[in-house]
C-alpha cells in the first residue's frame, strides 16, 4: 500500500509495516532518520558483505537474502541514493550507478 512517508513513520502504521521505501534527498533522508531514530531500534548485525565488487546490475546472494529473511519480525528500511544517517546499513550495494541501502530494525 502506497502512502505518505513521513506520516507512516510519525503514526501506529509503522507497526503494521514489513517494508519501508524511501526515495528522499539528504535533508529529508536526516529528518527521516530522527523520526525513525524516536520510533525504531536499529539492528546492528553485520551491515555490509563486502566482496571488492559493487555488484553493478547485480542481485543479492543467496547469503545476503537468508540473513535479511532471519529478520523476518523486523522492518526492513530500503533507501535509494542516500544513506539514513546515523544509521548502519545491512546491505549496501550499487546498481547502475545507484546506491541502495537496506537497513532492519525492531519495533
């Protein structure tokens, strides 16, 4: 279901949520970040699976996706082109020229 952003995050919904998308620039992304900062806690697993390869036009390993699937209770938090700051990405990957940052927290 598509709604507003920042009136998900600031209502009960995001408990109901599994899946956040955000696709803000960096002053929205910094205000985003103190919203969900007041309403989340961040999981601090291990954030990146490096393997020197930006994975351009890539898809996630099967790693990648048994670890996010272990988190299935949790929100998953997906950002394009910027970093939530103050936050640690579980995965960060690059495709095409696009940074994406998936983040996981617990309500």
């Amino acid at each position: 279901q598509k709604k507003d952003v920042f009136e998900v995050a600031k209502s009960s919904a995001l408990s109901d949520a599994d899946v956040i998308v955000m696709y803000l620039f960096r002053d929205a992304m910094q205000e985003m970040s103190n919203i969900l900062n007041d309403r989340l806690l961040p999981c601090h697993r291990p954030t990146k699976f490096d393997d020197g390869d930006d994975n351009v036009g890539g898809e996630f390993s099967d790693e990648e996706i048994f670890k996010l699937r272990d988190f299935c209770s949790a929100v998953k938090i997906v950002c394009v082109g910027f970093a939530l700051p103050l936050w640690k990405p579980f995965l960060e990957r690059k495709y095409g020229g696009i940074r994406i940052y998936v983040y996981v927290a617990e309500r």
